[in-house]
C-alpha cells in the first residue's frame, strides 16, 4: 500500500469529514487514514493501480473537490492524466513511490507535477542574478530534479521562489544548492528588492564612470597608440566589472540548457570587445572599443530603471510585510515584560498601550479601545474593540490600554496568511502568459541565428567587417525576452498589491483573468446579498391592541433569550424606545417560540405550530417573510414580520455589475417564497431558493458546462463546494479568519462592492497584459530587423549597438511602466 495526500475544498465540519471518508472507502483499493477539516487534507492508504480519479469522483459525489495540480491554489495534490490524454492517473506499485522519486504527470500546461508526499513542507525565499523569464525556468528545472520536491515556481517579476517539498527527503539548504548550482543567489524569504537596486545602481555608476572616462580619452592629447591604449584599458576593465555579471549568467544559462537574455548580452559584448582588439591590426577605428565601454553602461542604466520598476509593482506588500511587530509586552510573574515576538506563543497574555501596533492576533481579555484595522479590512474609520473581542495582528491600538489574549502566531496569524497568500497569488502565472513562455523558450537561438544571418548578409554584400559585425552585435543586444517575461507578472503583481489595500485578496494570478472574463454572477442569498440579521419590518396588531404592545410583549419572553429571531425583537423594542414588563416562568421551545407570565397573564411568542399548540387559533402566512404570533391570555395579539434585509450596498452592486454587462442570479437554500421576494425587489434576473449544497453545486456546473464564465459569491465556509464548482469563487471574508475561506477571491471587509471592484480590476489587469504582451512583442518585431540593418537600404535607418542596448532595456522598463499604470485608476 502506498499513502496519497488530497487537498479537498469544501470540508467544514465533522459530518464532512465523515461523508470524504465514506466516499474514499466505497473505491476498491482505497482506504482513509486520517480525513480533516481543519487541514483540508485527507491521507489515503491506495493499493497499487488504483484509479485516483475514481477516487475524486467519489468524493465529488459528495459536493466536495478534490484539488489537482492545475487547479486553483497551485496545489498538486491529485495527479492527472498526461497531456495526450492516454487515461486516467493511477497509483503506481510501492516501489515506483518510493523516497527518490514519485510518480510524475504531465500538467495541461506540459509543466512537471508530482503526487506530494503525505508530509509537505513549503519555502520562499528571494532570488538573485535573473535577467528574463528563462532564468526562472533554468531555477525550475534545475530544483524540480530534486528528490522529494512536489513543485517548484519562480516568479521572474518579483524576483521570488517557492518550493513545495518532502522535508524526510529534502532540506531547504539543499534546494538553495540546486539554485546556486544553476547560476543563481537565493536568500531567506524578505530578500529585500532595495538590496538588488542598490547593487544595480553601484554596477550603473562604475559603467558611466568608465564611460565618461571613454568620452573625455580623445580631448586629454595622448596621441593615436596612446589614446587607443587607454580606451582598452577602460573596455577590458569594462568587461571584468560591470559586464562580468552577464558572462557568469550566459555560462551558467548555457549549462543549464536554457538560454537566456544574459547570453544574448555576453556574446554582444564579447562580440564588440573581441572586435574593437582588432585597433591594433588597424583594422577598423577607436569608434569600435568606445561602442564596448558605452554599450554596458547604457544596458546597466536601463537594468536600473527596470528594477527601480519592479521595486515599485511590488511596493504594496512590501509595505505590509513591514507593519509586522518585532516585540510585545508579555505578562509575566513579575509583570510585563518587554520580549521578542518569536517567543510569544498562544495562550500568552500581551498588552498594548495607545499608539501601538497589536503585536498579535488574540481576543481582548481587558480594557477597550479604538483600533485601525485599516491594513486587514480597507476600512478607513477604526472599530471599537472590547472585552471578547477579537483583533488582528499589526493592526493599530488607538485610544486605550488593552490586553489580548494571543491565539494565532508566525505564520498562522492573520498577517502571515495574508503574505502568504498574496505571495503565492503572485507567483501563479495567468493562463494568457503561456503563449509568451512558448516564443520565450525558442527566443535566444532565433536571435543568434538572426544575428548570424545579418552578419553573413552583411559580409556578402561587401559592406565590410565593420559594418557586418556592428549590426549582428546590435541584433544581439537589441532582442529582449524580459519584456515578455515581465508583461503578465508585473501587471499581475500591481493588481494584487491594489487589491490588498482594498481589502481584497486574490489567491491566483488566473483568478484575476478569471475575474476579467465573467458574464454571470451567482450569489447566495444569506450574509451575502443579505446582512445574515433578520429585522422586524412589519407589526400586525389585532383589534383594540397597539403594534407597541405587541412589541412590547414579545421582547418580554424573548429577552433572555439568544435565537436571532429574539434578538430582532429585543432591537426592535429598544428603537421604540419600549421598556417591556418582566417576564416569569419562561421556558423557550426548541425551534418554536417562547412561552412565560407577563403581569400574571400568560404570553406566548413563537410559530404558528407553537400558537396552535397553546390552543390559539391563527391563520397561516404567506411565507415570503418570517414572523413570530404573540398571544395573551389565549388571544392572539397581533404577528411581528421578521425578514432578513438586503445589505446597504446590494442594490448599487447589482446596478453596476448590470452596467458591466455581466448577468445576476440567486440560488439559497432559503425558503423559495422569501426567494422569490427578493429577487423581485432587487430586480435579479433569476433565482431560485429551497436548494441544498449539492443542488447549488449542480447548477453553477450546468452554467459553466453550457460555456458561461461562473463567479459564485458566498460566505465561504457553508458555500465551499459551490464556490469551488464556478469558474472564479469570492468568499465574503471574516477578519481574522480570512486565509481559512474557501474561493479565488476573499472580500475581508465583507462589503458586496469588492464584487464590482474586483471584477473591474480584472479588467483592467487583463487589458494591461495584452498592452504589455502587444508591446513586447511588437518591439522586438520591429527592432531587430532595424538593428540587423534591414531597413539601411531604403530608409537609411540604423541602431548603434549602445543605443541598441539601452532600447532593449528600456523595453522592460515600458512593460513595468505600463503595468504601473494600473494605480492611476484608483
């Protein structure tokens, strides 16, 4: 027997813990070990062969979704069938699982994936020296070789590597080998990007430096051998210095077996360098060896730019993770004491005085305050917080002295999750990026090649050495893959720092595509169109008896107790500014009403069963509202309609999401007449109520089969199947529970209008990276023929190799520049 790991969405509870059991138990072969709710793992003993996808289909059966390595979170939990589609994936014998290597299949995308191990560890960490989208490719290869690694991402936008692996098989010192062994420098996870500008802005400053060395050499009177002399000496430092950074890359690129932007710059550099030798023979003129020194400071300058770029896409989170607290005031047998936060664990007691940023999440436990939330939630005005209350983690203390309670820590806690999360978003490409991966791969030989073709045209042509070699030189530097390896990640980096400060998390970068292309949004109806509260918004009174008396009777038996209905009531008596009389001798009927003695006479206030079984007659209602009789004495007094009311903001959310064209439905497992009540006064154009989970989950996958793009939105712990089931999911968060929902998307502030704003961001991003991917590709359309002379014959027009290079560099920064360009729409 071999152990498998599944990742399954949509398990919440105890029952369903069970219910993934039963249906792993029912496949021949199969056997649960340990199924948990909390993990959303389930460990499964397989018998060799067996059908891993009846396996998923068993548990699909249930309304749960087991997680496969191209769905969405970027977890591999289920292997699936190779990309020819030769059947389905299957548990090879034990033999073939073993601690070396594990089962392999082929992603839809041809990107390698392995069945994980049943124990998954999981690194992040910085990455240094990559210069285009094929350097994240060689890391990839070179860390996926490993024993023991699920999955390995680099994201080339934001720098940044993120392996998921067997710690019994593999150590993180191991994998930063692999990434060293590629040509690469990792650093723990919070590299900062101001350390990688700083250095290139030291090698800019030394490159201009020996340019400007290069400019001033013809005015110093040195004289012809003298002035040649000191111009090599200028380029050969030149080479070793600023330029020493491209030949390491080329070199290690080249080993590796992906070629990469660095082996384009190196070989027109050493191109140029080897060619300007050719002074002495007096071949050619000083021209040659100044285009050398003048062609690395110009890529240097633009390498600059393009991180300075990259710095500030990224700038949101790095704002963020900044606002975590190194130390706290930990309570101690001798008071508070000031400590690292590493060394506060759950359980702990921390105090936090005005000013101060909550070092932890936890539940106050003494004192109240006012405390900015502003960083988790968006919102801008602070919430008051009191004895069990819960609070967040770097969230600012404004007005009191508090003591909280810790309950979450390190990456646990809330703002860890979030980091995390947005991290990993970041590090998910967007479907639209795979076309630029493909010409990327293919990139590097086509340009040698066509610098080649240039440099042989030119020969033929009799144009001479000089002139052949300056236009193959300018082809090499010219061509630029990074701008097609920075068009969707750098856009998709911005948008995710957007949508943070929005109190939006976005856990993919294909959820935002996803976003972009929706037409229908499906909503549930309970805490999501609705506030989850149910108010009074009617009294009937009988004859002779007044709507404050009715009110006023009911809030006397409802007022101890805690059914939501009874709370409605007890809000209702207090904005009439009632004071009920006291009620004695109450008893409350599970699911049915309350009974007691108000003033010596007997009160009853519950359901049409309850009133019927106290001997009171009443007429049925209609259904499209709660409501609650009260009767005295035997009588019926009058009925309180209780409804749970639309949010504030649903009626301008479903307005504007008709403005986007994009259609509105409704599916709850609601009462079908409460249902349809809404839906006619909100104008949704369908719904349907009295559903369970699975039936919502059968009708969003009809939607999504009959080729609609479905967003479901939901409260994310009850709606997890459902939400798993649409083509993009939004969870209406919960603060600090935010990282536990399930969906693409998390609303924290669980404000309907993160819908609206989320799909517009979409949008917008998606236009981006076909801005961006237009650009990119049409640059090097253009300017490689321009720089291998193409047009010299008609047009005399013609790109120096230096200014060739700088073109290539300011390229990416365009690309980054563009995507920048997200913010401007607020």
């Amino acid at each position: 027997m071999a152990e498998v790991t599944l990742k399954i969405d949509g398990m919440t509870c105890a029952h369903c813990e069970r219910a993934v059991a039963a249906a792993i138990g029912r496949v021949a072969g199969a056997r649960p070990v340990v199924v948990s709710s909390a993990t959303g793992e389930a460990r499964i003993e397989v018998a060799a062969g067996v059908d891993l996808g009846a396996i998923g289909a068993a548990i699909g059966a249930e309304g749960y979704t087991v997680v496969t390595g191209a769905g969405r979170g970027g977890e591999c939990a289920v292997p699936e069938p190779p990309a020819g589609g030769a059947g389905p994936a299957t548990v090879p014998a034990p033999a073939a699982v073993s601690a070396d290597r594990t089962a392999e299949m082929a992603k839809p995308g041809g990107e390698a994936v392995r069945s994980p191990p049943a124990t998954t560890a999981e690194v992040a960490f910085a990455i240094a020296g990559m210069s285009c989208v094929n350097c994240a490719r060689a890391i990839e290869r070179s860390v996926g070789r490993l024993p023991g690694v699920a999955e390995a991402r680099v994201n080339f936008a934001v720098e940044e590597g993120r392996v998921r692996f067997d710690p019994s098989q593999l150590s993180q010192d191991a994998i930063f080998q692999a990434v060293r062994d590629a040509g690469y420098t990792p650093a723990p996870e919070g590299g900062s990007s101001y350390a990688r500008e700083r250095r290139e802005r030291r090698l800019f400053f030394f490159a201009a430096s020996l340019a400007v060395a290069a400019l001033l050499t013809p005015h110093l009177g040195l004289g012809g051998r003298g002035e040649l002399a000191l111009l090599l000496l200028l380029a050969t430092v030149n080479q070793v210095g600023p330029g020493l950074d491209y030949y390491r890359g080329a070199l290690h690129a080249l080993r590796a077996g992906v070629p990469n932007m660095d082996v384009l710059i190196a070989l027109g550099i050493a191109a140029s360098y080897s060619f300007s030798l050719l002074l002495f023979a007096g071949v050619t003129d000083h021209h040659a060896l100044a285009t050398a020194i003048y062609l690395v400071a110009f890529i240097r300058l633009g390498k600059l730019m393009e991180q300075r770029a990259r710095g500030r896409a990224s700038r949101a989170l790095t704002a963020l993770a900044s606002l975590q607290v190194e130390r706290a005031r930990r309570a101690t047998g001798d008071g508070w004491q000031e400590v690292a936060l590493a060394e506060v664990e759950p359980g702990d007691r921390v105090q936090v005085r005005p000013g101060e940023r909550i070092p932890i999440d936890g539940v106050v436990v003494a004192g109240e305050s006012a405390v900015d939330e502003s960083l988790a939630t968006g919102e801008a005005l602070p919430v008051q917080r009191g004895v069990g209350d819960a609070v967040i983690g770097s969230t600012l203390n404004q007005s009191g002295v508090i003591e909280v309670e810790v309950t979450r820590t390190g990456a646990d806690a809330f703002l860890g999750q979030v980091i995390a999360m947005v991290r990993a978003a970041q590090a998910t490409p967007a479907p639209i990026q795979r076309l630029a991966d493909r010409v990327s791969a293919l990139f590097v030989p086509g340009v040698v090649a066509v610098a080649g073709v240039a440099l042989g045209g030119w020969l033929i042509a009799g144009a001479g050495l000089t002139v052949a070699v300056t236009h193959a030189v300018a082809v090499l530097v010219v061509a630029c893959p990074c701008a097609l390896g920075l068009a969707t990640p750098t856009a998709i980096v911005v948008a995710s720092g957007m949508a943070l400060g929005r109190g939006l998390l976005i856990k993919s970068g294909a959820a935002l595509e996803a976003l972009a292309r929706v037409d229908r949004v499906v909503f549930d109806k309970t805490g999501t169109l609705t506030s989850g509260q149910p108010e009074v918004v009617a009294v009937a009174a009988a004859a002779g008896v007044t709507e404050a008396e009715v009110v006023a009777l009911a809030a006397a038996v409802e007022w101890a107790s805690s059914h939501p209905f009874a709370q409605a009531i007890r809000a209702e008596a207090m904005r009439r500014d009632l004071t009920p009389a006291t009620a004695t001798a109450v008893e409350e009927r599970a699911g049915r009403g309350v009974v007691g003695e108000v003033a010596g006479a007997r009160v009853v206030a519950g359901s049409e069963a309850l009133l019927a079984a106290e001997g009171v007659a009443a007429v049925a209602g209609d259904g499209h509202h709660g409501r609650v009789g009260v009767a005295k004495a035997g009588r019926l007094v009058g009925w309180l309609h209780l409804a749970d009311r639309p949010r504030p903001e649903t009626a301008r959310v479903l307005a504007a999401l008709r403005d986007l064209g994009v259609a509105t439905e409704l599916l709850s497992g609601d009462r079908p007449q409460a249902v349809a009540a809404l839906v006619r006064e909100l104008g949704i154009a369908a719904g349907e109520g009295g559903l369970l989970p699975a039936d919502k989950v059968a009708r969003v996958r009809a939607r999504v089969a009959a080729g609609e793009r479905v967003c479901f939105v939901g409260d994310g712990v009850n709606d997890a199947p459902v939400l798993a089931a649409a083509t993009v999911g939004i969870a209406m968060g919960a603060g600090a529970e935010v990282a536990r929902e399930a969906g693409d998307l998390v609303i924290v502030h669980s404000d309907l209008s993160g819908v609206v704003e989320a799909i517009q961001l979409g949008r917008a991003t998606l236009r981006k990276i076909k801005q961006n991917l237009f650009w990119a590709f049409c640059y090097n359309t253009v300017a490689i023929p321009v720089a291998a002379g193409l047009f010299v014959p008609y047009f005399h027009l013609t790109l120096p190799p230096e200014w060739a290079g700088l073109a290539m560099a300011l390229s990416s920064v365009s690309v980054v520049s563009n995507s920048l360009l997200l913010r401007l729409r607020g």
